[in-house]
C-alpha cells in the first residue's frame, strides 16, 4: 500500500483512540492527562505515539511518564 494512505489510516486511528480516551470516566469524573498517559503506557504504546495520540509533546509525556514511575 502507499505510504500516504498508511499514514492516512493512522492519523484517523490516533483520532479515534484519542476520542474514546477522551469519553473514559472514573467514579464518575474524566480523566485526567496523567492518567490518560498512564493508561495508553500500560497499554504498551511508545511515548512520541502517545504525544501524537494526546497532542502534547513528546518531552511532556516523558515528563509525565517519569512522575508516574517515581510513584510507584
């Protein structure tokens, strides 16, 4: 397949993740970026894929990524 639509295809998925990370809740509150970032990590994604899903950059999912670590 051409590149163009690959990436086509992958811009619309990062939107649809984004979408559906966007509309989850707990106890009733969204939530928040940290904890978005801290579910798609679990989910195996790298951090510049999050910062594309996420619209931040990727130095401010790492950022993120380290607090989270320095949690646990």
């Amino acid at each position: 397949m051409d590149d163009n639509f690959n990436a086509a295809i992958l811009k619309r998925l990062d939107i649809c993740v984004a979408l559906l990370l966007q509309s989850l809740e707990r106890d009733g509150a969204r939530l928040s970026r940290r904890e978005q970032i801290r579910t798609l990590d679990s989910l195996g994604l790298r951090p510049i894929e999050i910062a594309n899903i996420l619209g931040k950059t990727q130095t401010y999912v790492n950022k993120e990524l380290a607090g989270i670590r320095k949690r646990r």
